[in-house]
C-alpha cells in the first residue's frame, strides 16, 4: 500500500490550495449572508479562471472534458478544495452533478450523452437525484412507492420525493422509480432521466433544513410526479438495474464526501488553533495556554489524521482491489469521518466562544449544513449495522 504523493499531483494541489487560500475563501462572507444567488457572475469568473489553470472536473473522464484523476489523487483534491463551500462549485465536481456524472458516463446511450452529460461536464446545466421519497425509509430504498408505468413509448411517472438536493434550478433530474414491480426488491426499479419543465414534474418547496430553505443550487426539493411523461429513451441503464447503478454511484462517491469532510475538519481546527493563540483571557495568558484547548487540538488532529489515513485506504482499495470487496471500509469511513467531522466543527465554535455562533465565521455554516453528514447516503447506524454484521459472520 502506497500513500505517495507523486510530485505532478503535489503542484496539483499545491495551486488548488493556493487558489482556495486567494480567490474563494474572500467571496465567503457575501456568499455567509446571502447564499449564491446574487454571486452567479463571481463564481463563472472563479470557474473560467480554473479552466484557464486546466484544473477544471478533476474527478472527470478526460474524454469527456475532465481532468481524469484516479480516485486516489481526486480525494486529495477534494481535501484541498472542500475546505470553502464554493470549492467543489467552481472547480466543476459538486454534489449531485458528480455522482449523476459518472453513472451517465458508464450508461447513458450516445443521444442521453449528448443531450444531458456533455452540458453538465462543461458547467452549462445543473442535475438532481430524486430517490428519498417522503412516506418510506430513505435507509432502506428498495421499499418504493413511485411508479413509471408504460404507456406506448413513453413511461408515466407518479410519485411523491423529497430531499432532492439542488432541484430548484436544475435541468434534469435522475429519478429512481418502479418498472418492473413483479420482479424480486432489487430489480424493481430503474433510473428514469426527467427533463424538469416535463409537465407534472412539480416542485412544492425547498425543504427549509435548520431554519434555511434557500434557493437554487444549496436547496433540498420536494417533489410532485403526476402523470409526468417522458420518453421510453430516457431510462439510463438496463430497465430494473436501478439498484445495481445506485451502488455504483455510492462508492466512490463516499470517499469524495469524506474527503470533503477532512478538507472541512482540517479548515475548522486551523481556525481553532488560531483563535486560541491569539485570544486573551487573563492578563498575559492566550487560550492556547490552557490545557483543555490543547487537549482539543491534539484529539481533533490525531483524529483528523486517522480520517485521512482511513479514506486514502478505503481509495487504494477501491482502485486496486474493486468497490465490492471495500464495502466493510467504505461503511468504516462513511460513520466514522462524519463524526469526526461534527465533533471538530463543535470544538471550534466553543473555541471561538459567542463569535462561533455568529454568521462571522463559517464555523455556523458548517455546523448547520454538515449534520446532514451522518444522515445521507445511509445513517451511521445502517453502515455501523452492516459493518457488525460482516464481522460477526465468523462468530454466529
Ligand atoms: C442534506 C440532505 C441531502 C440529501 N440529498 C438527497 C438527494 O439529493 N437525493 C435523495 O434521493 N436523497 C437525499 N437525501 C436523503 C437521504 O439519503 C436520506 O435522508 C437517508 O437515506 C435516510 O433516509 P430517511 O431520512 O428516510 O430516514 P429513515 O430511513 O426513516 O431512518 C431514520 C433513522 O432511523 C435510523 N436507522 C435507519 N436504518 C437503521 C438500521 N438499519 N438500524 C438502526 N437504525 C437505523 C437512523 O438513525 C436514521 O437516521 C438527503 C438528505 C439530507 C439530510
């Protein structure tokens, strides 16, 4: 196993920080008080000035405009860039895009390809994934109530999602939806490509998540599919492999959200580090001088450190054994970085007293948004349930 960093991807990240360090973390205070809308034209700049670095999709096939990065250096990247919220944004590999991304690259026909990945790879368009649906357990999605139903060419779409990230403002979305209901759980459903201004495909708010609900891309959808009609040609993938492209999409895509949560928890303790060095609190005395906040520090950077290890293990194995066979790591990451993540986020705001409860930082910001982190792509307790039932195979 080699963690070596080769010296191309060193300059690599090396610019990414550096251009994380110089042009985005300055847009964050706008972007802290009034989201992205407002920050479009600032941004394409950002994006246009990352092409120009030829850093644009590292995560991308190159044959489809992206840097073609193996897993291994993309989640060093994301460590990089994730440690600003518009990191992933500009550099053209945000969630849900990424993921849709590689699935339409491995199944989509060359029309589906050239209707809906070209445009998304070039940062033209935005996409969405639509499987959490309001009635049914998120955590175990092969119970599904949303059909597609056949009619002629086309299919017939009824159903009720919610948590459909980054809807509002999208150009498609890839909806997961019972075709074949006679066949076993996991063959049942599909993935179905449903243009957003299809009639029916109606969106009834933005979830309002800690007292945010949002607009465009930062948003989670509920959604309304009656009577939405698309073409036949549009299911992506054989019909009933739904599941089996789901898991594709779940691996890698796991150590790109874990490595986003190191990029977060490492910003947050650099933050910590610097206000307990530089806040008084006795006469003569920093923070940094009381033994507790040490404590902190080196807790949170061992595990931090752990974290990273972890997940450049669970990519090496991906890369060189296979995604099956790194199912029992993957889970390992997916629980153990998240919380790693929220206690970080946690100790920086008590470091930072009544000013990480403040918009001031984006300590707030993170607190906020990354408790999702142990909820989506699976709760902690269905990966810590799966991780103890593959351990306890040798003993029951
Ligand atoms: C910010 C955010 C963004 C999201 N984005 C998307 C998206 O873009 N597209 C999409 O389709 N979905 C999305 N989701 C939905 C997400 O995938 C689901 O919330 C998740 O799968 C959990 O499903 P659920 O919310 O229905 O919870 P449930 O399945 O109802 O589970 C509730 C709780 O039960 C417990 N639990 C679950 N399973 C087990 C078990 N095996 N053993 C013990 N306890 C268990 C856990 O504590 C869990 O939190 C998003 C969610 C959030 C919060």
């Amino acid at each position: 196993m080699d963690f070596t960093v080769s010296e191309k991807t060193q300059i690599m990240l090396d610019m990414m920080n550096e251009f994380v360090d110089k042009e985005l973390i300055p847009l964050e205070a706008e972007y802290l008080s009034n989201g992205s809308e407002g920050m479009e034209d600032a941004l394409r700049e950002k994006q246009q000035m990352v092409r120009d670095m030829e850093l644009w999709a590292p995560l991308h096939p190159k044959d489809i405009g992206g840097m073609g990065l193996k897993l291994m250096d993309s989640a060093l990247v994301f460590e990089a860039i994730a440690r600003t919220p518009l990191g992933l944004f500009v550099f053209g590999c945000q969630a849900p895009d990424a993921g849709n991304i590689e699935i339409l690259h491995e199944y989509a026909t060359p029309e589906q390809k050239e209707k809906f990945l070209v445009p998304l790879v070039a940062g033209k368009i935005r996409s969405c994934f639509s499987m959490t649906e309001v009635d049914l357990p998120g955590s175990n999605p092969v119970m599904m109530d949303t059909t597609a139903v056949k009619d002629g060419d086309d299919y017939v779409i009824n159903g009720h999602k919610w948590f459909t990230s980054a809807a509002d403002g999208a150009a498609f979305a890839i909806l997961m939806a019972v075709t074949n209901p006679d066949e076993a759980p996991h063959k049942q459903a599909s993935m179905i490509i449903v243009p957003t201004d299809t009639p029916g495909f109606n969106i009834v708010r933005n979830v309002s998540m800690m007292g945010h609900a949002g607009k465009g891309y930062g948003t989670h959808a509920e959604i309304l599919y009656q009577s939405c009609r698309v073409p036949r040609a549009n299911v992506l993938g054989p019909e009933g492999d739904g599941f089996v492209i789901a898991q594709k999409r779940l691996g890698p895509g796991r150590i790109h959200h874990c490595m986003r949560w190191v990029g977060i928890s490492k910003r947050c303790l650099d933050m910590m580090c610097k206000r307990a060095a530089e806040r008084p609190i006795a006469p003569g005395e920093v923070l940094a001088s009381k033994q507790i906040i040490q404590m902190w520090i080196a807790e949170c950077a061992s595990e931090i450190h752990a974290s990273k290890l972890m997940v450049l293990h669970a990519a090496w194995m991906i890369q060189n054994v296979g995604v099956k066979e790194t199912r029992k790591e993957i889970a390992f990451i997916k629980y153990y970085v998240a919380n790693v993540m929220m206690k970080v986020i946690d100790r920086a705001i008590q470091v930072h007293g009544a000013l990480g409860m403040t918009d001031d930082t984006i300590l707030s910001f993170y607190y906020r948004t990354e408790r999702a982190s142990r909820i989506y792509d699976g709760p902690d307790e269905a990966h810590k349930a799966a991780v103890a039932r593959r351990i306890l195979r040798d003993y029951l």
